[in-house]
C-alpha cells in the first residue's frame, strides 16, 4: 500500500514513487517567506498588557514599512540600508530583534536571521545629521 498524506501534502501525477520523491522534495526546499501585514497585525496583537500605547505605535511604525521584505539576513539589511538615519537604524534595528525572536518562538521561522546582521551601534555623531537631514 501506498504512504498516507497528510492534509498539507501534495501529490503531483499518477506515479507513486515519483509522487514520494516530490513530497520529499517539497517539504527539504527553503522558501523564502517575506513579512506580511498578517504577521505584522499577529505580532502586535501579541505585545503584553502594560506596555504603552507609544511603543505599540513605535512598533507599527518601524515595521510596517518592513512589509514584503524577507525574513532573511539580506532582507534585514536591504531594509535597514533604505534607512538614511543611523541612529534611526538602529531603533528599527533593535524592532527587528524583538520581532524575530517573537517569529522564531511562535514557530513562524526556524532560525533567527538577525543572528547573522551585524551588530548596530549608536554613533554619537550622527544624530546631528539626522536633524540636519530632516
């Protein structure tokens, strides 16, 4: 008798040992996610009571312009290279963190990209250009 599919497999044609193989084949390849609003709507949903409504704002605002990136390490870099601010970067960098922990931890990600985003760190002086630039 042939395997028993779950509801989430697919079987592709008529022959059985090549249906297998394709399931394999499906379930080993990486695909890359991207961000979605979903996502987004999940995780601030999922911020604990106490926290105050600014940071719940701060939160949206950092990553909803994240949405359609991918939840990769070139998709975190792509993101924050499109920010001119530095030290904004590393706000936006410090957002990313708590959410991909969160991603990782609710089972959305198997490993944590920013595990392999080099480290931001706040350049005293370049806050002066963030206030000349805007």
């Amino acid at each position: 008798m042939g395997e028993r599919l779950t509801g989430s497999q697919k079987v592709v044609g008529s022959n059985p040992i090549s249906s297998t193989s394709l399931i394999a084949k499906e379930f080993t390849t990486s695909q890359v996610q991207k961000f979605t609003t979903e996502l987004l709507r999940k995780f601030i949903s999922s911020r604990p009571e106490g926290l105050s409504k600014r940071t719940i704002e701060f939160y949206r605002y950092t990553l909803t312009n994240f949405v359609g990136y991918s939840l990769s390490p070139d998709g975190v870099s792509s993101y924050l290279k499109s920010l001119s601010c530095w030290n904004a970067k590393l706000r936006f960098y410090q957002s990313l963190k708590i959410l991909f922990r969160w991603l990782q931890r609710n089972g959305y990600i198997s490993e944590n990209p920013m595990e392999k985003v080099s480290r931001l760190r706040l350049k005293r002086s370049s806050w002066l250009l963030c206030l000349k630039s805007n």
